[in-house]
C-alpha cells in the first residue's frame, strides 16, 4: 500500500472546505465581472529567466522556488510561479498589442513557494488579484477600492475597513526630516508599529543602520510616531497633515489624490465609516508608488490585511520598453476563508442541491430518477440516493450534505402518482401531494425554510 | 529585457479565450451541483510514489512526468499531476472515513505531462472530472450520462450523441470466439474502426501477436467486426445482442444493465436519439469493468469523443484495502472549447457587464461614478472608462469588450440629472433620460437587445 498522504506543506480540501471557498470565488467572479475585469489565465510552469529577473521576486520569494523538469527537458530552465504579478507583467508584455489599454484583468490561481511547512501556510495557496493597467486615473484607483468593498460584501463578511494611505504624503514627511531618498528602514519599522507599539518602532528608528535600524535622531522618530498615530481616521486627517506637511509638492499631490479618490468611493455609495486614512500604512510602500490599501476586519484585526494592493508606476519593466503604471489589489482568500470559519459566517453544506429524492424499496428506481429530473430542470438542484437502502438511511445521508427538503416516494405513492414531502430540519412532513405540484410545493416549502434560518 | 513568450508547449489565455471558458466553467459547476456533485481540490504537486505506483499511469504517461524540487528538498520525491484521477484515488484513501459513501465529486484542474510540443496539444490543460464512488447502482451509471447531457446543454453544444458500451458485452463476445483473457489486441484494433475502417482493422486482427495484431481467423475477425458494425443504434441492437450471446452470463448481465440505464436516463427527460448503444466502442475498455461512455458531436465527430468516461471496480486499491467501485467521465473542456470556437458558438464578449458609462470633458468624475454603482447594485454589469478621453473613444473601448449599452453624461446632462441611452450596437440614441428611471431605462433596453441578439 502506498501512504496515500499529502507531501510536507500541502493539502486536500474536502467539499466541507472546497464548497464554501468555490461559493466565495464565484462570488468574487462576479463582482470582478461587474466591474469589467476579464479573466486570464498563464500557465503554473514560467520560464526561470522570467522568475528571477531583476526586481521580480524578494531573496526569500526566490530563494523558495520549485524548479520543474522533465525527461529530455533543461535543467534549471522552467520553475512553477511564486505569484501572479510577474506573471501578469509578462503577459501583458506579450501581448500587448492585442489587449488595448486600460487594461482590466483578474486571475485566481494556485502559487508555489517551498516555505518551511508550518500551521496553516502552505507550499501552494490561492491567489485572487485585480488590477487596471494602462491608467493612472483616480478612478482606476477607487474603482479597486469599489471592488474590494463589494467583494468582501458579497463574501458575507460582517464588517471591515479599508485603510489607505500614499507614497506621496510618507515622502514628504521623510523629506521634511531631511531623510528624503533613504526612508526603506522608516517603512519596515513603522509597518510593524500595530503589532509591537510605539516603543519597540522608536527603539527601531534610533537603532544603527548596521543592526537594521533607520538611525534618525530622538526627535525624527518621536515626529514620525506622532504623525504615524495621529493619522488615522477620515478626511479630517488630511486637512491635518496638509498643514504639516504643505510645503511638500509630492504630500500635497498625495494628499489631493486621496481626497479625490476618497470622493469617488463616496459617489459609489460606499458608507465612509467604512474608508479610513491611515498615515502610518507603510506595508509595500517601497514597492507602490501611489495609494496604498489594507483592509482588516473589524474585530479580527489580529488576522492582518485580508484585501492589499496599491498603485505602482510601471508594471512590466523587465519585459518591455512601454510604460505601464497601473493599480491593484488582492485578496488573501485563504486567510478570508478560515477567519469567516472560525468567526461561523461560512455558509455550510451545499446550498445549490437542497432537496433528496428518496425512495422505499419496490419503487421503481425510474420515479426518483424522473421526479429528480423534473426539480433539476425547474432549476432546484437534487440528489438520488443510488442504492435501494432504508429511506431514514437516504435521508440521513442527505443531511449529512447539507439537504433541506426530502422527496419521499415508494410503490403506493407511484401507483397513485403522488409523494411525501419531508423538511429535513424540522422533521414535518406533508404526505399525498400530486406529482402535478411538484416543483411549486418544493419551491415555496424551500423558499419557507430559507426564509426561517440564517439566509445565504 | 526579458523574453516575455512562455516557454514551449504552454499558453496564455487572453480574455478572448478566458472568458468563455471561465463561462463554460461556471455552467458545469451549476450542473455537476445540481446533482449533488461537490467540488474537491488536491494539490497540484504529489508525492512521485504516488504518481508512479502500479497502474497509476501508462508507460507514455509516466515519461512525462514534471519532477519537481526546491532548495533543500530532495530530488525525485515530487512531481506535478499528470491527470485528476490518481490524485482522487489517493484522496478517498487518505479521507475515508470522513467522506461517507457513495461519494460525489467534481474536480477542475491543471494536469502536466511532457509532451512533445505539436499544434493544440498542451504541456498542461485542464481536467473536468466527475465521479460516484462506492455505488454499483445503475442509478450511477444512468446519472453520469444525464451530467454529460445537461453540461453540454449548458455549454450551447447544439447536437450531440452520448455512446454507450459494457465490457460484459465485448467480454461475451471474445468468450464465444474462444479469446476469453486475451482480447486486449481485438480492443485496441477495434478501437480504430471509425477513424481507418473494416478492412484496416480485419488486417490487425488477424496480424500475428509479435506485430500488434490480435491472432484471429479470418473467421473470427469477421464475426468482432459485423456485431461491431450492427451494434449501433437504439434499444433493438440489446435485443439482437441478446440473441447472439445470450449464452454468456457476463454478456447477458452487461445487456441487462445497458437496458436498466437507459430507462433510467428515459424517465429522466432525454430525448431518445442523444444516447446511442454502440458495440463497437472499445476504447478504455481494458481499464473499464461496467459501462463506457463516449460522446460525439453530430457533424463534428472527427474531433473524437469530448465526454468520456466509464465503471471501474476499484479505485484506489493501491492506496486502501477497502474496495471502492465507481463510475465517473471527463469533458475534455479544451477540445469543446476549440469545437465551439470553429463552429463560431463561443459567445463573445463578457457579457457579464454590458454597460459602459461614458462622460464628457468638464463632467464631474464622481458622477459616472455614482451612475455606475446604481446600475451594479440593481445587478447591471458596468464599467466607467477611466480617463477623461473623447466618448468615442470612450464608446469604441466599451464596444471592443463587447459592451451593449452606453450611458452618457456631460455637464448639461449632470446639472439637469438626466443621461442619454445610446444602442452601441444599432447607435440609436435616447436623450435626456431622468437618472431617476436609470435603472428601469437600462434593464429595458437590455432586454430589448438580447431578445433581438442570439441570446446566450
């Protein structure tokens, strides 16, 4: 016998995990499609070269690469992707004379990183990304806004923020320190000013170079701090750092480019308790070059971000001469999905066949078979117990799936064309009903259980 | 810069094509849930002595086989799926005992195989499996064949013909001929009828076994080949195989079972001329144990079979010594897609969002914007152009993504809050609509043109 487990780092999800996560995608396709973001698709096996050109990938990210071979094939030539962003560059390097610009694209994929295997991280997790290439509109940017905000809406999340901030206003306030042009460790530490507060930050910023610290000076980092901390909140915050930092073209840009985009998600009915500013973002700002996203939800801040992106200048540098800035986000789906299981928001069972037809021996196996089929074209997803076992067995099977409703026949009941019509839930059952009101008593008794329990 | 072509054998898809496979996609997973079907995932990468164990795959397919390593891992102890089925065996295995039995999944995926490169063959494509495992009921069997039937409804397919076989069939016959055991040349020669004919196929049969032939008397061979070529049809080619092999218990109970899932698949609505009994079928006939299904497309059957599936005994007998019979087809979703794509059935275009809002230079950003959430919340898909270009531009964008409908908006139509309604496909124009009816107006005029469209 062959251990039939998965390697180290990987997993099987079972329907009680794939059902809830390809219900949340199928949500976030939709939404995505409402926007008119198209799909694409790149293979999971890239070119090495295009892995690891320049810039591509962190050390770490790089250091964690599968290699991919085949009898006959190069060694060291092909890799499997660690993201979906140099991907994205790639492709639309390739094909850009066929995709017209602005350029809206999503893509939901696995990724592979060889990462020491540890409690819910994964050598291969899902991607869910979108971006607007080929624009730098401040509607580009709040429409990604617009979309995370109607994703985690749709996905049942109870209540979330999205925070933002910009490269922009951070640079002013490092120029206004003098330290214009070597802000990289300021970022890191203050990325990490929510998780250790404001001490361990300071003790960071005054720390030496060498040990990875920014070397500003008391004052420099208690000024950073401040503004950091002072900067969270709604468009109020920006008429305050606007007086800080006014002198600063690239802040007042920043700061003007936050306020239209602010008005934007505002024109879309966004509720702005929803929107935050926040100063102190800092994650990814040596990479965005614009607005900056995070989003957390309320009470589970301690998950992090489960929705970031930002705005970058120029997509695909490594592979073509044209300019492409663009904005984009993307979801942690995974970290979505076991926060709204552990918060018991996932919606259980499968949703889409709520009815079992079931039968007592003798019957026919042909009347199940075409009372299924009737439901199924009246667009009521339904199942068939396939083997002649005792109807409590097939109905206990059913809620085991998830079933609602049970559709009970045996040979009476065919002979007189009729059949019984059992709510899983409550156990009530209504019992002599004609074949003739099939699908309109299994639709309202539906609609009647639906209407009583939590809703979808 | 860096070559931004992938690398041999693999593709992008660009929304021309993504689009309407993601579309395809979406329609078989409504499908395969409204029977019941639930999704599973299992990682791309698996254990090399999972892939490699007796059985899992043929010697061709093993030599393609993508090893896979990282830095620190050790090499040959990993690869990438090379099709969804020994990953499923494994994955039951490994779950048994939470799944409970029968078991009813689909799975959607990438496999990788090393093929030699060649036009419309991939070194990775996807997979569309569906399954009932622990079940040896006809109700099984006669359902696979009715998921093969709705998917390709689903799919636009316009006419198509489900082909069925049993092993216990073609077993009779060789038994009769005194080829018991040793039918394994006949299968593979028959298997050939369609594509070279009789006389090519005569000439295998009775080829020596050191050339690939089967060894059979001119005599024989004549009589494999006449109850192939009379045994296509409806229910009266059982009846005629019922006479000359009513003798041989397995061939009876094969015909027997044929006839059982044919009712089956009768009461459930399907037209009697969409499934066909063809004795001739042979293909994976050495793997089958029960039925085997093909499916061909009236006027497209050169392409082959792009559903085809079949019984088996035992799934995963390397990995667990419970047994496990099942039955299960894969939709060969590439070769559809290329089908449909030369018959020019693809729909087009996304038709998920049909509206542009357009806007004039001078029109406040905010109001497209507003517009634009109102009709995605009334469930309308709609894009805003992002930058403040001409609305031609605008319009000709909208019209290249397949957009039906644009709404339009300048200064004077924001100060009167009204909008014009413009057909982008007639170019019929509705002036000074209230916003107060954007709604309504836009539905309407949808409808209008979809019931004058082809319809999707």
């Amino acid at each position: 016998m062959i251990d039939p487990r998965v390697a180290s780092g990987l997993r099987d999800l079972t329907p009680a995990s794939a059902i809830p996560r390809e219900r949340m995608l199928s949500r976030f396709r939709g939404v995505f499609s409402s926007f008119g973001f198209a799909p694409i698709e790149t293979p999971h096996i890239e070119r090495m070269d295009v892995l690891t050109g320049k810039g591509a990938g962190s050390d770490e990210v790089l250091r964690q690469i599968f290699e991919v071979t085949n009898k006959g094939g190069t060694p060291g030539e092909l890799a499997l992707r660690f993201d979906l962003t140099v991907p994205l560059a790639r492709f639309v390097a390739r094909h850009e004379n066929e995709l017209g610009f602005p350029f809206k694209r999503y893509a939901i994929g696995s990724v592979f990183r060889g990462e020491r295997p540890a409690k819910g991280r994964f050598r291969e997790f899902t991607q869910c990304d979108f971006d607007t290439i080929g624009s730098e509109s401040a509607l580009a940017d709040a429409e990604i806004a617009l979309v995370i905000h109607k994703a985690l809406e749709s996905a049942g999340v109870p209540d979330f923020t999205i925070a933002m901030n910009h490269r922009g206003i951070l640079d002013g306030l490092l120029e206004s320190l003098g330290l214009a042009g070597g802000g990289g460790a300021v970022l890191r530490a203050l990325d990490r000013l929510a998780k250790v507060g404001r001490e361990a930050v300071a003790a960071e910023l005054v720390k030496d170079p060498g040990q990875g610290g920014a070397d500003l000076s008391t004052e420099q980092a208690a000024r950073v701090l401040d503004f950091a901390e002072q900067g969270r909140g709604g468009p109020e915050v920006l008429d305050r750092a606007a007086q800080t930092l006014g002198s600063s073209p690239q802040a007042r840009a920043g700061l003007e480019n936050l306020r239209a985009i602010l008005d934007l998600i505002a024109s879309a009915g966004v509720p702005s308790g929803r929107m935050s500013i926040d100063l102190g973002l800092a994650r990814g700002l040596d990479y965005y070059t614009g607005i900056v996203f995070e989003t957390t939800i309320k009470g589970w801040e301690r998950y992090g971000s489960v929705a970031s992106g930002g705005r970058y200048d120029n997509l695909a540098s490594l592979f073509t001469t044209r300019r492409l800035p663009g904005v984009g986000a993307s979801i942690g789906l995974d970290r979505l999905l076991a926060l709204l299981e552990e918060a018991g928001r996932l919606i259980a069972g499968q949703v889409e066949t709520p009815v079992l037809v079931g039968y007592f021996p003798g019957t026919q196996p042909t009347t199940p078979f075409h009372l299924a089929a009737r439901l199924r074209a009246a667009g009521i997803g339904t199942e068939v117990y396939p083997e002649p076992i005792s109807i409590g067995r097939q109905l206990a099977h059913g809620s085991s799936r998830g079933r609602l409703l049970g559709v009970i026949v045996g040979p009476d009941e065919e002979a007189q064309k009729t059949f019984n019509l059992r709510d899983l839930v409550s156990r009530r059952e209504d019992r002599g009903l004609a074949w003739s009101v099939l699908e309109d008593s299994v639709a309202s008794a539906l609609e009647v259980i639906r209407l009583g329990g939590a809703g979808a």
